[in-house]
C-alpha cells in the first residue's frame, strides 16, 4: 500500500510542500511590490483550492483585490465596534463541527436592527469570523456551513440591499475569501426573502448555488438531514448547548482576537506573520534603491 492510501503520514505533506513552492513563485511573480509570503498565509489558499497552483493562485489575487476594493469592511475588522450588534446574539461559531469536519456559523438576522447597523457593519462581522477560522487547520481543510435565520427579514434589511452589496457577498462565496463554503442553509426565510437571493444568485457559479437550501418555516424537519442534533442548538433542532450561550461565547472569542484582526485589517497583504514593513517594496523605497543603486 503506497503511502497516500494509508492517509496521515508524513508523505501527505509532500503534495503541500510542492504547492507552497510552486504557488509562492507564483504568487510574487503576479504582485511584483510584494516581497515575501509565509507559508501559513499560503497554506490557507493552497487548501481551499485542494492544492491546485493556479486555481489557489487566482483565489490569492482575488483576495488582494477584495480588500483592496472593500475597504469600508476589510479595514474596520474591529468587534468591539459592533459589540452592540454581537451583544443580540447575532451570530455564533458553534463549539462542535459538523460530521464531516465542517466549521457550523449561525447567522440570526432578525437580531439586526437596520436602524442602529448598517449593512458593511454587519458583513464585517462575517469577515472576522472568517478571517479567525480560516486560520484552523481543519477548518482549511473542512470549510464551512452557515445556517441564516431569516425569521425577522424586513423592509428596512431589504432597503439596505444594492447590486454593489450582492455582489460582494457572491464575491466572498465564491472565489475571494480561502474558505471552502459546503453549504448555505436558509431558515425561516419569508417570500419577500426571494428578490434578494435573485440579486446574488447571478453571480453564483453552479457549485455554490447547488449548495444553497432553503428550509422555510418547518426547517426542523429537514435541517435534520444536514446536521446531526448534537451539533445544533434546541432553537434549530438539536440537542446542543442554547444559541444565547454559544453567541455569547464566540462574542468573547471575537473580543479577545481584537488586536489580531486589526493587524490584519492593517496589514498590506493580510499575512501577519510577516511584519507589514518586511512585506512589501514601497513606492517610496523602490524609488530611493533606484537612486542608490
Ligand atoms: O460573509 O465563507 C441577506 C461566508 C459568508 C461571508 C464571508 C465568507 C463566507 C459563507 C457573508 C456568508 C455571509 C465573508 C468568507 C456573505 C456576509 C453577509 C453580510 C450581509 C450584510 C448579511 C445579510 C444577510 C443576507 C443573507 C445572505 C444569504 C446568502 C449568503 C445566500
């Protein structure tokens, strides 16, 4: 039996160590102002991809350009400025994966009052999330799946809706963010829920949308299909500890990775294991080595 068939070994890692040599070549080929790529930062785009170079790649140079692009939510990555939303139990990690491995979010959207939080405000709680999850090893591997409680979606959620906001939620699903997403399961939604998905459906490709459920109001009996109860909360289901407690727990767990996530917000290519200075040729210093040299 050769030793990938016996799975775990040390011989697994080959395939990752040739990715990271490969995709960093790469990587600095494309962005010529930076100078150095960790092999964590790399890790996390190489899995999200299953190891394919290219594939991983384009996912890096979509991710610049989303921070680039959206700065109003990959800059302000601070829980404590929206403590206010987080403190209605808005959203929660849950404690347990799911069978498969997959990390399992919880979304309550009806916790939002579009009056006090405006809609990057709320995106930029997703991005946080992500950006800590994305940092587990099994995670990278596993991906994720959301479940988004739509009981409460109204007139001034759908207000706060554009193509703009569409299409950087189907952005982040699908090709922008080094997270394998493996399902999105909507609860509770009501009818006039629809006109939105419409809005960013378009910008789905066929995998992600293959992957989008929609459970309605009898979500019990078939969010039951996807989830095992002792992953879920009673409220949807399960036998798991109550959704108040693990949203208050993961809003700690938010508030302690405060000072993380602003480095990361900061930092020129999000890598922050490479101090920001060590990162990239400036304009500025590119400028003066020319004179120099
Ligand atoms: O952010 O993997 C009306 C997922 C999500 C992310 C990010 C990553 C990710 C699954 C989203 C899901 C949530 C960053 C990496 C897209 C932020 C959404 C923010 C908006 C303002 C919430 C409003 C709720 C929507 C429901 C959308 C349902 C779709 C996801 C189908």
């Amino acid at each position: 039996m050769s030793g990938s068939e016996l799975g775990g070994g040390p011989e697994d890692l080959e395939p990752l160590g040739r990715g990271l040599v490969d995709l960093r070549r790469r990587a600095l080929q494309e962005l010529a102002s930076v100078r150095i790529f960790s092999d964590q930062f790399l890790t996390k785009f190489l899995w999200a991809r299953d190891l394919d170079v290219e594939l991983s790649l384009k996912l890096l140079l979509n991710y610049q350009r989303w921070r680039r692009e959206s700065p109003e939510i990959s800059r302000c990555l601070s829980p404590s400025s929206v403590l206010g939303l987080l403190n209605t139990t808005y959203h929660a990690v849950l404690p347990q994966r799911d069978h498969s491995g997959s990390r399992v979010l919880i979304y309550r959207i009806g916790q939002w009052d579009p009056k006090d939080w405006l809609a990057f405000q709320v995106f930029s709680v997703s991005l946080m999330t992500s950006e800590i999850i994305s940092m587990e090893t099994e995670t990278q591997t596993q991906g994720l799946k959301a479940i988004f409680d739509l009981q409460g979606w109204s007139l001034g959620h759908a207000l706060q809706f554009n193509p703009s906001l569409a299409r950087k939620i189907s952005s982040v699903l699908s090709d922008s963010f080094p997270l394998k997403v493996r399902g999105i399961h909507l609860v509770n939604e009501p009818m006039f829920f629809r006109p939105v998905l419409a809005m960013i459906r378009p910008f789905l490709p066929d995998k992600i949308r293959k992957r989008i459920h929609m459970h309605g109001a009898h979500f019990q009996d078939t969010l039951s299909d996807f989830f095992s109860p002792s992953v879920l909360p009673p409220e949807y289901g399960g036998e798991g500890p109550g959704i108040e407690g693990v949203c208050q727990a993961w809003t700690n767990q938010l508030l302690q990775s405060e000072q993380l996530l602003q480095q990361i917000a900061t930092h020129p290519t999000g890598d922050i294991t490479i101090p920001p200075e060590d990162c990239w040729i400036s304009e500025t210093v590119e400028a003066e080595q020319l004179l120099e040299g």
